[in-house]
C-alpha cells in the first residue's frame, strides 16, 4: 500500500546557511519525494512524498530533518476518505 504525505519546512535564515535553490535540488533527490516547492507563508517549502510503507516514512522524515538549514518540519499523512 503506497503512503502518501504533504511535508512543510521551515529554514534557517539565509545567513544561516540556508540556500533554497541548492537545498530544493537535494530534497528532490531524496527517495520518494515526487514533488518539492518554494512557497510563501508560514513555511518556506512543501513536498509531496510516497512511500510504499511506515518504515520508508520514518527514513524520508529522518534524513530530512538531518539536512542543514532546515529548521523544523510538518508531516501530514494523506487519508483515504471512508466510503
């Protein structure tokens, strides 16, 4: 059963090191993310991540958080409506 999640993430400010450009290439690489955008608002960047279970969750969330210049993160598990 493939998961899916909206992430949002807050960065560091620029003079800490965080440069969105190079940061948005890395996050796209990281397994599972189909999808990952600058944006305004509370949070700097979204992505939209699918995983085929918990565990693949758990390491996209870790190696996330483990990036410099991101300073926290949101993950929201889509759900399947009932029917």
């Amino acid at each position: 059963m493939v998961r899916q999640a909206l992430i949002l993430g807050d960065l560091k400010p620029r003079s800490e090191g965080a440069n969105i450009h190079k940061l948005l290439e890395k996050l796209r690489r990281l397994n599972g993310v189909k999808e990952a955008q600058y944006i305004t608002g509370p949070y700097d960047f979204y992505l939209i991540v699918n995983v085929n279970d918990q565990s693949e969750m758990n390491s996209v969330v870790t190696e996330l958080r483990e990036i410099e210049g991101i300073k926290e993160t949101m993950t929201c598990l889509v759900l399947s409506p009932r029917t």
